[in-house]
C-alpha cells in the first residue's frame, strides 16, 4: 500500500506569524562561514535569541556538553532568560537552520504536529561537507516522537515562503537549478510541493538578488506579512546590479493572483546600500527579518536611511508585534541573517 501525503493527511505548513511552540536554531560555529569575524557575530545572535526567548522557547543545536557550556556563557553574557532554553546534542556542519533544520507540518483539526526531513546538499554542493545538518531534521522528529515524512528530494526552508491559507512563493533560479533535482521537471517539483507541504497554489518569480550563494532564496527577496499582502524588496539606484531583477520581480508580482483569485497587496521595501566583503557583494536583504511570537527582527546593516526606512514600513504591517532592528552587517559575512539562521516550530 503506498503511505498517504501530508496533504492526505490533513497536514500543511502553517504562516510564520501563526503561534510558535518554539524556535530552532543551530549555534555557529564554523570559522569558515565567517572569515576572521565568527566572534563578533555572538553579540547581536545572542540579543536575537534574547528577543525571540521572551516569547517562545529557543531549542538549539549545540554538538556536546562542551559546546553547550561555551554557548550557555555567551547567553548570560547577552541577559538571556536561560528557562527559556533547551539544548539538544545534535553536532551541525554549519547554522543555517532554516534550511538544514525541520519543517514542521501541523494538523489544525487533529491537533497533531509531524516533520518533514527535505534532502539537504548545501545549496547543491557548494559547502561540503553537510552529513551532520542533512539528518537534523530525523533527529529532531525523533527527540520530539512525532510523524516524520522523508520525500527524497532537495529543498530548503528558505527557498519557500507561505500565506498559511494554501499559497506558497518561491524561485525559479533556486528550485529549478540543476544543482537540487536535475531528474524533476518543474511540475513534479509543484507535485511534491503541494502534497509535501500541503497547499494547493504555487506562485513563482524569477532570480534572486546579486551575492546570494543559495542561487535565489525568496527569504531575500519576498516575505508575506499576512495571507493576501507582501513585501517585496526593490532598489531606487538605476545603475545598481540588483535594479532589473527587483524591477522584474515587483512586475510579476503584479500579475499574481492568490488560491482565492485575490490580487497580492504589494508593499515595497528598500534595498539597503551594498554591503562588501573583500570586494564581494553580501546578500544584504531587510526582507530577511524573522516573525516569532512576541518581535519582528529585522536585519539593520548600518545604513541610518534605508534601516529606518524599512523598519518603519514593516512596523505599519505588524501591528500585533514590536519591531525590532539588529545590526547584521558582521552576520551578512555568513550569507545569510535571523532568517536563514532560525526555524519556526508552530503550537
């Protein structure tokens, strides 16, 4: 007998801003992921998990007691309600639990949870080695004792974004790309979508912003904030590299309509000044905030008008939280921000 889907199953994936249980993240630790600056990184992570505690719990990955004793110190250095912690021995290669950690699937009618552990290659190959954080998500399952479904393929969390009533967002560059699954076409990859996932409506743009190693996550580019309403990141500088491809994004959003036949409300969000390393463009993105229960934390890059800009559109969105600003500029070294880095776990 073939096991149901998910979807069969009454299982989907609920929005980010629906009610945490818990958050997940896995503590950075690989130097190479943050040349020369890994320690400078602890200050404003630990004031995230700070923020992020005071309304949920925060589960991290640590590799042993040794490391959990390093990272216990930095958290008190940070004031963090320690009650609030809960450390699992689960050794990562690296800390981009968005995309290595669990999606968590909830039945809303059975009051039931279950984990979806996604193939994991470090965004097709390009960091190995990724053994450790590509069974994170069966050890998580395991740990919590709830239904684990293993679909066989590659995906990362970050390449998806959801409106929690059956749409789902994400990139052609990013899923399509020869580097995840060369054996699927494109609607056998909306096939497992939609059965894995549990929606029904599958809405995709095109590329992703210059300096993304992840080939075009839609976490950089388009967030949605409520089930009908986006905000999408645009540049104002014409002679800027990531110009046309915001340009084309926002006109394809235009043309999207959601499950329901709604148009998307679009609200645009600045692009913040070009963040460089070694001459390297940094997927700096204010659409990488993370929404957990009590705060909205969004990356800040030390760019005074374009921070102040985006947190205050995104404080007109999320009424029913504080918005919160952290610098991200030491943290962008690593490609990614409080996004990539975090897992949402739903009630």
């Amino acid at each position: 007998m073939i096991p149901l889907t998910p979807k069969e199953q009454g299982y989907t994936f609920p929005a980010e801003w629906e009610p945490h249980r818990a958050t997940w993240l896995s503590w950075p630790h690989k130097e190479a992921s943050w040349p020369g600056k890994i320690q400078s990184i602890y200050p404003n992570y630990t004031h995230f998990i700070k923020l992020v505690s005071e309304g949920e719990r925060v589960c991290i990955n640590v590799a042993d007691s040794q490391m959990q004793v390093h990272v216990t110190e930095w958290l008190k250095k940070a004031q963090v309600n320690l009650s609030q912690i809960d450390f699992f021995h689960f050794p990562t290669n690296d800390a981009w639990c968005r995309d290595h950690g669990p999606a968590f699937l909830v039945n809303r009618q059975e009051g039931k949870k279950a984990v979806i552990d996604w193939g994991y290659n470090a965004w097709g190959d390009k960091y190995p080695p990724y053994d450790l954080d590509d069974v994170i998500p069966t050890k998580i399952a395991k740990a919590l004792k709830l239904p684990l479904f293993v679909p066989g393929i590659v995906m990362e969390g970050g390449s998806v974004e959801f409106n929690g009533k059956g749409s789902l967002l994400t990139t052609r560059a990013c899923l399509l790309n020869t580097n995840r699954n060369p054996h699927l076409t494109q609607g056998e990859i909306e096939r497992y979508l939609s059965e894995f996932y549990g929606i029904n409506h599958i809405l995709w743009l095109g590329d992703g912003i210059i300096g993304d190693d992840t080939d075009g996550h839609i976490d950089d580019l388009v967030r949605f904030v409520n089930p009908s309403t986006v905000v999408t990141v645009v540049e104002e500088n014409l002679n800027d590299e990531n110009y046309e491809i915001l340009q084309k994004n926002l006109k394809d959003l235009a043309g999207m309509r959601l499950e329901s036949g709604q148009q998307l409300n679009i609200v645009e969000l600045p692009m913040p000044k070009p963040v460089l390393y070694e001459g390297q463009r940094l997927p700096a993105s204010y659409a990488n905030f993370y929404i957990s229960n009590k705060y909205v934390v969004v990356p800040t890059f030390r760019d005074l008008y374009n921070d102040d800009k985006a947190l205050h559109i995104l404080e007109t969105l999320f009424t029913d939280r504080k918005v919160v600003g952290i610098d991200s500029t030491d943290i962008i070294w690593g490609l990614g921000s409080f996004h990539c880095l975090s897992q949402q776990e739903p009630l």
